[in-house]
C-alpha cells in the first residue's frame, strides 16, 4: 500500500491510476486549508465519484491548521521562499511534509516539472531536504505523455473526470487560471 496526496486533478489522479493498474493499493490522503484554493467542494467532490468507481479506501482528510509543523519543516520553507522559489513563507509542501511524517512513511504526489518549474529546482538528483519524503513518480512527466501512458493504459475516460481549475464557477472550470490554461484538451 502506498498513500498518495491526491487531489481530484489530473496529475494526482494520473498517478493513482498508473499505481491501482499495477495492483499496487493507494490510501488517499487530502490536506484542507493548506493553500487558499477555491475548489474544495469540487475536489471532494471529483474525488468521491471517482474514488466510489474505483472502490477505493475512505481517504484520510487532515485539516493544516491541526498539524504542528517541526521546525527543520519551517526553516527550509522559509528557506525556499528567501531564495524566491516559494511565494509564501509556508505552503502546502510544508504541510504535506509534516502529514508524511506523521503517516511515517513516503507519500506519493502528483507534482510535475510541467507545472511548476521550480519543482525542479528543488527535487533535483542530489536534493535530500525535508521535502525527500515526498515522492513524485511524475516529476519528469509532461500532461501529454501523461495522458498518452492512460490512453495506452485505459484510463484516459477517468483522467477526462478530473477538475483542474483553482476557481471554479458553480462546479464548472473558469476557463482563466493557470490550471485551466494548462489543462489538456481530451
Ligand atoms: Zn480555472
């Protein structure tokens, strides 16, 4: 079994397909309030009606204001955000550090170089900070090949389920955030 952050999107769902397709169990893990994403019902939503098709395991919500962050986890936070590589002095890999923790294990991520190109920066070869216990099977993954693994695999019908979008407007995506402008067309 492995637990996974998964968030309803594209990425994250990519890789628990890819993961499910090869018998490996997936444990779902969602972290609320962890950025100021608009989305959550939509997410949850997404999730629930795809987790239901797959008979997937309840997901293990955990909300970041419960989470009492170590202090190595703070410092490279700050760390990355005085280097301009964060926006914020804390964000949501700080917190999905600290839930890794706490799971005592590795958890799996959606994260690509595609979406953010600072993820390279810090997920290099040679990278063996705080963040070392996330692990990002799709860094070097395009949406494209992404979606062109689930063609070949058969399921590319699910990945077409997933919601993108930072701002929905009455569930449906905006058509205007970063996330829209990046969602493939399928
Ligand atoms: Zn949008």
């Amino acid at each position: 079994m492995r637990y996974l952050y998964w968030s309803g999107g594209f990425d994250s769902t990519f890789v628990l397909l890819w993961y499910i397709t090869r018998g490996i169990p997936i444990q779902p893990v969602y972290i609320l309030n962890c950025d100021n994403r608009r989305n959550v019902s939509e997410e949850l939503r997404v999730m629930d009606k795809i987790g239901a098709s797959l008979k997937l395991p309840p997901k293990i919500l955990v909300n970041a204001r419960n989470l009492v962050l170590d202090q190595d986890i703070i410092d490279e936070c700050r760390c990355w955000h005085s280097k301009g590589v964060f926006h914020k002095k804390m964000n949501q890999f700080g917190y999905m550090a600290q839930m890794a923790r706490e799971l005592g294990s590795k958890v799996l991520t959606g994260f690509t170089g595609d979406s953010f190109a600072y993820m390279n920066k810090i997920f290099g070869p040679s990278y063996s900070g705080v963040f070392s216990i996330l692990k990002n099977p799709t860094i070097h993954l395009t949406k494209e090949e992404m979606y062109n693994i689930a063609k070949k695999e058969g399921y590319a019908h699910i990945l077409r389920e997933t919601i993108s979008c930072w701002r929905p407007i009455r569930g449906q995506p905006c058509g205007e955030c970063e996330m829209c402008m990046e969602r493939l067309p399928m």
